[in-house]
C-alpha cells in the first residue's frame, strides 16, 4: 500500500522508509551541508597556510585550548609534573663520604616536594631550614602569584654569610611560570621582595653584593627585524638589583640579541621555541680572576646561558651589549659558571650523544673551545637530568654536580671518582615511588659562615600524600 512508504513523523524527527534508509528529500541538504563543511576546511588550511588574518587568531586559540586543557590534566596531580620522577634506587640521605677527598663544608640545597632551602652537614644531617608559607609572601600580589598550591618550590637561593637567603621562587603550569624574588633572614622572615617582575631560573650575585635576576614577561607587540618572532611571546629581562632590592637598571635581553651579531640566532627557532624564544636560565658575574684569564671578557660583564638558542653569551651591563657569545657542543644547557682559571663550566643536560645517559658536566676553554675536562658518570650509575640541573667548581678542585632528575647531589674529584652523594630523602606517590628534584645545590666551607648552626629536623617528607 502507498502508506507504507509515506513518510510519517514521529516527534518533530524523520522516520526511515522500509529499507532503513533516510528519505530521499534529504540527500540534497545533506550533501549541501558536507560541501560547505569541506570548502570551509579547505579555505581554513589555505589561511593557515598562507598566515592570512584570522590565522593568528586561530593558532592563539588552539594554543590557548591546548594550555588549559594540559593544566586541567597534567597539572592537577603534582606527580605527574616534571617536578618528580622516579625514584631509581631506594638510597636515602648520604650514600657516600670519603672524609679525606671532599671538600669540607655544608651543602646548601632545594627540592620541588616544599618551597623551603635546605643546609645539610656532610652526613646529611639538615642543620638549617628557611621555609615560609607563599600565600603570606604574595598576599596583596595575586596579580603575580600564578599556580601558588602545591606546585611552588625555590629554584635557586644564595645564603648570605650572616645566613640571610635570597630564593628565586617558581610554580608549575604557569606562562610565564617565575613566581618572584625573596630575601629571608636566617629566621625565615621576608627582608624584602621583588614581585613586580616574574623571577625565574637563576639569581647571580657581584662581588660588590649587586644582584642579577632573570625576569621574563608576555610581549605582544613584533620584534623589530624579525618577522619570524610572531607576538604573543615570552620576553627575557635581566633585571639589575641593589643588594637592598631597589632596581637599577632592566635590560631587553630579546631586544639586544636581536641588535646583536647573534640575530640571526633567532630566525632558526621553530614554532614552539619561537613562543619562548630566548629562555634564558643562568646568569653569572665574571669576577676579576675569571676575566684576567678571558680575552672577551672584563670583570663586572655577565655570562648568561640562553638555552633555546643554545648560546652562551657574555654581556656588558654598562653598554647594555653582548661582547661575545658561542655556540658548542651542547644541548638544552644549565648553570654556566665561568671559573678562575678563564675556562667555563656548564651542565649539559641532553648534548652527550655517545654517553650513557645523555648528560654531562663539561669544562671548556672559551678561547680555543676545547673541552678540557667532562664528566658524565659511568654506565652503571650515568649522570642524566633533561632538565634542570647546576654545576660548582669547588675549592680542592672537585666538581659538586646537582643531578635534578635523580634527585641527587655528588661531588666528583676530577678524575671522575665519586667522594660524596647525597639523595633526598623524601619519597611520594603510589608507593612511594616517586622522588622530587632535587633543583640546586651549593657547598660552603665552615669559613663562609657566620651563623650558628643547630640541628633540625628533616621537613615534612612527602608533601603532597
């Protein structure tokens, strides 16, 4: 009968004729629908590609999707961050001390489990600790603050002689992620504070007390001459401060290597580098035994290391210009330290490619660019850190090496042999399997300080359970 293959309407929706098929009448608009559907896309990919307007627009909001979408993921567990990893062995505290081959003193570090610094004897005893609540130093500044919560730790301290500490303070899942800069007194009270700015990575400090901090912020406006840099985009600063926190001077570090002979550094990034351009990590003063060993250097300059261009660089803060910078056999590197001897020091997080592990510790001759001395564990016990990670040219000659990754500290006579290793203690996770970084360390000898030390007990192991 007729009816049978009528349509009929059940509920404001189709029904299927007898074979299970959609009514004619609707291949026509469905076929509509698919084209313009595809001549989108198509005219979409042709903006893409040609980077006509909207195509900025778009990428930003795939880019900013993208961000929020790994912050509500790999940001809501602090386990699943780069700040811990597994732990690879059960070793805990001082595993190694060879009392006639180390260099006597106490071991200054901080961990990503606690925003607190860390003095250790050399049996890993903690004989001081500087901790103070974040919230309480960024009250009134929550402009600044970023991600405070369980992500934020300090990325590198300096301890003053009288045991004051200035900490550069860091987050997790923040862009730009530096949090700011803070001096402690031995008591763990705030002496002052740069919030202004978001301090990252590193701080240096002069031989006069002058201190260099690493800020960076949103740029949204085009570099000049590099149309390859395409806002928004992080912009580096070394921020010039008083031994008393006043700001002195505050330098474009992307503005001046884009006026410098290293410009053409910057049209080699590619996309995702291109957002973060310089990212600098590490800024030393050259002092005045470094620079009568160093032809391109005088003391009072600075040596920085700016990773995603893997250059190591040394700038003069008075003219504000780069004097001389190099490239080397090196890759995603860390704490450049320019040593007594006129030769520099780094780590070199992912540039060993016939190591065991991928790391190593390198000391090179800035003149000739030889390697003279590298350090990068053995097969059974590699040095690895893919990031992060500090080197210190200690006074007996011994390297101390921050391995982050392994959440350790070893110091290594320059032979290679292993004379102190100390592990965090601190375990988390399911089963306590997993290990925070272990982020900077720094020895000082017993004459370096002029504060009384007493036992403390260890801070609260596995903060986040």
């Amino acid at each position: 009968m007729a009816y049978q293959h009528a349509e009929i309407r059940h509920g404001g929706k189709a029904a299927k004729d007898d074979d299970g098929r959609l009514g004619s009448q609707w291949i026509g608009p469905l076929v509509f629908l698919l084209s313009i559907a595809l001549i989108a896309f198509i005219a979409g990919a042709l903006v893409m590609l040609a980077k006509l307007p909207p195509s900025k627009l778009l990428t930003n909001a795939y880019d900013a999707a993208g961000a929020l979408y790994a912050k509500a993921t790999e940001y809501s567990d602090p386990y699943k961050t780069d700040l811990w990893y597994d732990a690879l062995t059960d070793d805990k505290g001082v595993t190694t001390l060879l009392p006639d081959e180390v260099e006597e003193g106490y071991t200054l570090y901080s961990s990503s489990h606690e925003p607190s610094a860390f003095l250790v004897d050399m049996k890993g005893n903690v004989v001081h600790r500087w901790h103070v609540d974040p919230e309480k130093i960024w009250t009134g500044k929550e402009a600044t603050a970023g991600s405070l919560g369980p992500f934020v730790y300090m990325r590198k301290t300096y301890m003053y002689p009288n045991g004051d500490l200035l900490a550069v303070y860091e987050g997790s899942g923040d862009t730009p992620w530096g949090l700011g800069l803070v001096k402690l007194d031995r008591d763990s009270n705030v002496i002052w504070s740069y919030l202004d700015e978001r301090a990252h990575h590193d701080v240096g400090i002069g031989a006069d007390g002058t201190i260099y901090a690493l800020t960076h912020e949103m740029r949204h406006d085009a570099v000049e001459g590099q149309g390859g840099l395409e806002p928004p985009l992080i912009e580096d600063f070394l921020v010039i401060l008083s031994p008393d926190g006043k700001v002195e001077k505050r330098i474009s570090l992307l503005e001046t290597i884009a006026k410098s002979r290293f410009k053409w550094l910057l049209s080699g990034l590619n996309r995702r580098t291109a957002q973060d351009p310089l990212h600098t990590n590490s800024v030393r003063e050259v002092g005045k035994e470094a620079a009568a060993h160093m032809s391109m250097a005088r003391e009072g300059d600075v040596i920085l290391s700016i990773r995603n261009l893997k250059l190591v660089a040394v700038l003069d803060p008075e003219t504000e210009k780069f004097v001389w910078g190099t490239l080397g056999p090196w890759v995603g590197q860390h704490s450049v330290e320019p040593l007594a001897s006129g030769n520099v020091l780094l780590f070199d997080n992912n540039g060993n490619y016939n190591g065991p592990a991928g790391s190593r510790v390198m000391e090179f001759d800035p003149e000739t660019m030889e390697i003279v001395w590298q350090y990068e564990g053995t097969k059974d016990d590699p040095l690895k850190s893919v990031l992060r990670a500090s080197v210190q040219r200690l006074g007996n000659g011994n390297t101390l090496i921050t391995e982050s990754q392994g959440g350790r500290l070893i110091e290594v006579t320059p032979e290679g042999k292993v004379v102190w290793q100390y592990v965090t203690p601190v375990r988390g996770g399911d089963g306590d399997k997993k290990l925070p970084i272990v982020v900077w360390g720094r020895r000082y000898t017993p004459s370096q300080l002029d504060f009384a030390l007493a036992p403390v007990s260890q801070s609260s192991a596995g903060a986040y359970r």
